[in-house]
C-alpha cells in the first residue's frame, strides 16, 4: 500500500472514530483538519468537469507547518481512487459538520414527542 | 576574653576558611536567585509580546468581519494574508512556549486565514454568491473564535503569572 493510500485510510478510520475532527473552510465544499502539531490536510469537492456525467473532482492537500503544499491528489493517485477520495470527503464533512450529532438528536427529540 | 583572643589568633586560618565559605554560599544563592528573577522577567516579557501578535491577529479578524460585510475583498484578502502569516510567526517564534492544543487552534486558525483569502482572491474576479458570503463569514467567525480563545489563554498565564509574584 502507498503512503499516500495509507494517509487516507488512516484519516478516515480515525475521523469514524471520533478521534480526528474536521472543520469547514471558507471554500465551499472544503474541509481541514490539523495532524500533529504542524500539518494541515484539506480535502475539497470540484466542480463537475466535463467527464460526462455531473460527479464531482475531488482534491486532497497536505500542508507543513511552512504552510507549503507539500503532498496533492486530486482525483486519483499512487494507488488512491477517486471513490476513496469522495468517501474521505463524506467523513470529513459528517464530522465538520457534525451530521451524526444532529440526526441523533432530531431523533431523540421525535420519539420524545412520541 | 584572654582565651577568646588566644583562640583567634591560634586558629585564625580555620576561621577565615569557614568565613570565607559563608561568603561565597551567600553570593551563590543571591546570583541564582537574581538570574532566576532574570529568566522569569524575560519569560513574561516574551509571554507578552505572544499576546501582542495574538491580539493584532485578533483585531485584524475583526476588521476581516467588517470588510465582508462591506464586500470589500482586496482588504478581506490582505487581512487574511496578514492573519496567515502573523499565525505562522506565532507558531514558529513561541514554539516552545505552545502546548499542543494551542499549536492546534492556531494552525486552524491560519488555515481558515488562508481560505478566506482564497476567496478574497476569485471575489475580486467573480462575485461570490450568497452561500459562498454565508461560508466566507461563518470561517471568518471561527477564525476569530480561535484567535479569541489563543488570546485569552496568552494573558491567563501572563495574569497567573502576576499573581504568584505578588
């Protein structure tokens, strides 16, 4: 497995773990989340581009504490597909967004009202 | 009196040595005690200068706030470029003085500086929409959010500080 394939797993292991939180950028579609006491990795939806149909590009950057790209996949890469890409970017923002907390919570609420 | 003398003058080197032991004890003790006030005056004049650039990278989310809502995006841009770059000389200068969490929150927040001058940058060419203003702003009040909490963080210490002195 490449390290770039093993930074994404990892990444999405812990993010379903609750142990790495993700937050939403300015951009739209756009989430980061810190690693150690210095690395930033982004991960961001695209625009459709004209592959026939109308699923989105994806981009994953990792930044040094220099704040230099130091590491960038979009799309694909050293044996990293787009599906993963797409799967971290769904983790990242259930987690920035913090999707799970809210739908647990309308829930409770609507057998509390039985 | 006489013996008193007699025992002096019989043993006058001992007891130079022992004075002269005293002497240097003291003096030691009084050095170490003023480089450790040294060392405590030049921590909390670095804490302070921390709270300083913390508080500068505060106002100036501030003003990013107000240039948003102006849509004034060549000063959302530099803003947000002087945020970034005031984060990175935070995180390197007071490297050590950081613990972990606030290595964290300040790297957040330089990441959120420099989202929101990405936009900055295409809102200058094409007008941002009213979902990317309602991101833009939502970033920039995390930002302040990080700044704020870094801050008061900075001056808890440098307050504790003045308290345990006092």
């Amino acid at each position: 497995m490449s390290k770039e394939k093993e930074i994404v797993e990892l990444l999405m292991a812990r993010t379903k773990a609750g142990t790495q939180s993700w937050e939403p950028m300015a951009r739209e579609d756009e989430f980061a989340t810190v690693v150690g006491e210095g690395f930033s990795i982004f991960v961001r939806a695209l625009e459709p581009r004209e592959r026939g149909d109308d699923t989105p590009d994806y981009e994953l950057i990792l930044k040094d504490n220099n704040d230099r790209d130091v590491l960038s996949i979009y799309n694909a890469g050293e044996d990293v597909e787009w599906k993963d890409l797409q799967v971290l970017h769904d983790t990242a923002r259930r987690s920035a967004l913090k999707v799970d907390a809210s739908i647990d919570a309308v829930l409770r609420q609507l057998k509390k009202q039985g | 009196l006489q013996a008193f003398r007699d025992f002096l003058v019989a043993n006058w080197g001992s007891i130079a040595s022992v004075v002269g032991l005293a002497v240097s004890c003291v003096t030691l003790w009084v050095a170490r005690k003023a480089r450790e006030s040294a060392d405590a005056a030049k921590e909390e004049a670095r804490r302070r200068n921390l709270s300083e650039d913390l508080q500068d990278a505060h106002v100036k989310s501030e003003q990013v706030g107000l240039f948003i809502r102006d849509g004034n995006w060549d000063r959302v841009f530099l803003r947000s470029q002087e945020i970034s770059s005031l984060c990175s000389i935070v995180l390197k200068r007071w490297n050590k003085e950081l613990n972990g969490n606030s290595k964290t929150q300040i790297n957040l927040a330089r990441d959120h500086a420099g989202s929101i001058a990405k936009v900055a940058v295409r809102a200058h060419r094409v007008q941002p929409s009213e979902k990317e203003i309602v991101n833009v702003s939502a970033a920039q009040r995390r930002l302040n959010e990080l700044l704020s909490s870094e801050l008061g963080e900075a001056l808890r210490v440098i307050e504790g500080k003045e308290h345990s002195d006092v």
